[in-house]
C-alpha cells in the first residue's frame, strides 16, 4: 500500500474513533454525577450498568471479529455506531433503573463492535505488517477522547442539561463518526479482500488456536494490565484521599494519565522498528508494576505521583496498541478477527474484574495490600508474555503457524 493510500485509511478512522470512545464509553463517567443528583440511584447501581455493558463487549467481541473474518467489517463497524447513537437517544427518556441497564446493555453490545477491537482487526486484515503503525496513529489520537468527553460533558451539559449533552454526542456520531467509518471501513475491505490471509469458514480453525498453551498464555498475561488498569482507575482516588492528598492535587493526577498514554504511544511509534513487540509488550507490565511502586511511596515523596501518572499511563496506552500487533505476530493473521476478540474477551473481563479484585483487597489489608497486589500482577504478566513467545517460537507451537488455511 502506497503511503497516501495508508494515510487515507488511518486518519478517517482514528477521527472516527476519537469521536466513538468519547461518545459511547467516556460519557458514562463524565455524566456519573449528573445521573446520580438526578435519579437518585446509588453509585453502585449506576455503575453496575457500565459493568454490564462493558462485559456484554466482551462477550460479543468474538462474534464482531468472526464477522469481520467473513468480509463484513464494514457493516459490522457502521451500524455498530448507527445503533450505539440511536441507544444514547433512548439513554435521555428512561426513567426507572432497570431501563438505565437495558440501554447500556445494548451500548454493551455496539462497543464490541465500533471501539478498538474491530477497527484493529480491520486494520490488521488490510495492513499485514504495517497495521502496527496503523493502529499506533490510531490509538494515538482517540487517547484523546477523554480528554474531549470530560469537558464536553461538562459544557454542554451546563448549557443543554445532560440529556442535550448525550443528544450532541448521538448526533456526531451520525454525522461525523458514521460517513468517516463508511468511507475507511469500505476501502479497508477492498484492499483487505486481496491482500489478507485466508480465513477459515469453519469455527474449528479458530478454536484450535483458543485451545493452545501460547493463546492463554498471550490473553492471561495482557489481562493482567487491564485487571490493573480497572483496579487503579477505580480506586486511584480513594487511596489518595485516604493518605492526605489533596482532592485538587488527586484530580489533576488522575486526569494525566490519558495524556501520558497518547506520549506513550509516541514513543513507541519511534522505536517500534528497532524494538520487538515482545519487548514492549514487557515493558507495560514491568511499568504498571512500577508505577504501583510509585503509589506506595507517594506518601513520603510527594514527587512520586508523577512517576505513579507516568508509568500507569504509558503501561496501559502501551498495551493497546501492542496487543493486537503482538497477537498477529504468536498466533497469525488468518482468522486474526474472531481470535483477536478471543483474546479481547478476556482482556476486558479483567478490566471489569479489576474493582471488585481492588475492593476486596483494600478490605483485607487496606490499599498497601492492593499496591502489593498490583505490583504482582505486573509480575505474573510479565512471567505469561514471556512463556507466550516461547510457545509461539518456530518448532515450539506448529498448530499455532499454520492454522488458517
């Protein structure tokens, strides 16, 4: 693929997906408070419903890929987001909490097929060895979106109240989002029907693969990061609370963390010829441990919290990109859709166990045992990276190198 022609893939969607994350899953925090004042409901019962949706992606996200194995990425990625906008309309009529969880449910199920996930796998079908670049732009410029959704919420929704707030965000997903994915996604799967690997028709082919030691090995070790990231997003505050730091400085912290993701995937974009996906993919787990280190001496060394929002952005921001590059590389790119979202359904199973692992730690030995926790998962991710290359080397795992057809 010439350079122009790659540029006029990448961009449209990275747009696309900026506009996508912030409208369909950053909203849901950024709106939180709003809906609690408002319904009344507990904190616990509203984000049960983004638990919900996050675990209904999950769950879809190898059906989404099989999809887009089969050549239907197009309409797989378009009325994913047609229908995540038309659910966010009926988000701003309901009125009683089981509705609440109905609609998330439903955005649930459009997430798995518009966020990461499917654009990644359209991106690895076309691209071959040049989807890591791809996907590096791409992620890099929809980290942005929660830096676009917190305020956006928070203006629109002092102008328009949050219903008018969610109603904007439904309307540019159509406009903006919708026409920018058409055009991608089509010329995606013209280039991608000559140039991908063949995909099996048989669920077999895929789910041999699902059954090796590399896979588990591969997906185990990437969830470790996500069961990470879950565990600090939710609890990041409340720890800092609860040793003196001070709500503004809290905050603030909290809030660097996606940019420090977007300069974590800048770095990456200039060593990523030099380095192996392996070893970056190692670095993550080595930084998210780091960077639970860094928490724990926060408390005497103040200084210590920018190296926390340094090392806990660039280990998640890393791994986003990384995954689906390191996937395609152990496991092969035949059938990379549905095997990608085999390996997402459990990435994101440990991003939404992560609150509830965080909570029960917190209650057995306070947040000093979580932090010790969270350094060891950096550990055991390390550990399963390491074994998923050493399975997935030539001669280590056949089945693994010639699945597919």
């Amino acid at each position: 693929m010439q350079s122009g022609q790659f540029h006029k893939l990448i961009w449209p969607l990275a747009v696309a997906e900026t506009v996508l994350w912030a409208a369909l899953y950053y909203s849901f925090p950024a709106l939180l408070v709003q809906w609690e004042q408002e319904f009344g409901w507990s904190k616990t019962g509203l984000t049960g419903a983004f638990t919900l949706a996050v675990v209904t992606s999950a769950v879809m996200a190898p059906v989404a890929g099989r999809l887009i194995d089969r050549g239907l990425g197009t309409i797989v990625f378009c009325g994913s987001a047609v229908l995540g906008a038309l659910l966010l309309v009926l988000l701003t009529i309901v009125s009683q909490l089981w509705q609440f969880y109905l609609v998330w449910f439903g955005i649930g199920l459009t997430l798995a097929g518009c966020l990461y996930e499917p654009c990644f796998a359209i991106l690895t079908r076309t691209l071959g060895t040049r989807a890591r670049r791809g996907i590096t732009i791409v992620s890099l410029i929809a980290g942005l979106a929660g830096t676009v959704s917190f305020p956006a919420a928070f203006y629109l929704s002092a102008a328009l109240g949050w219903r008018g707030a969610v109603l904007v965000f439904a309307a540019v997903i159509i406009v903006v989002a919708v026409p920018l994915i058409w055009w991608a996604a089509s010329r995606a799967e013209l280039i991608g029907g000559s140039t991908a690997d063949p995909s099996s028709h048989a669920a077999r082919e895929p789910m041999r693969i699902a059954r090796t030691p590399a896979f588990w090995a591969l997906a185990l070790g990437f969830a470790m990061v996500s069961l990470d990231t879950g565990m600090m997003i939710t609890h990041t505050l409340p720890l800092l609370d609860e040793r003196g730091i001070g709500k503004e400085t809290a905050v603030l912290a909290i809030s660097m963390i996606g940019p420090m993701q977007v300069l974590g995937r800048l770095a990456i974009m200039n060593i990523e010829h030099r380095v192996s996906s392996l070893a970056i993919a190692i670095s993550c787990q080595l930084a998210v441990s780091a960077a639970a280190l860094s928490l724990m001496g926060a408390m005497a060394f103040p200084l210590l919290l920018i190296s926390f929002v340094v090392l806990q952005g660039f280990g998640n921001g890393v791994t986003s990109i990384i995954r689906p590059v390191l996937t395609a590389e152990l496991l092969g790119r035949a059938n990379f859709g549905v095997i990608s979202g085999m390996t997402a359904l459990v990435y994101i199973t440990g991003f939404a166990a992560g609150p509830t692992v965080g909570s029960l730690a917190w209650q057995i030995g306070g947040y000093g045992l979580m932090l010790l926790v969270a350094v060891g998962i950096g550990g055991i991710g390390t550990i399963l990276l390491l074994l998923a290359g050493r399975l997935s080397a030539p001669g280590a795992q056949p089945s693994v190198r010639s699945t597919g057809g």
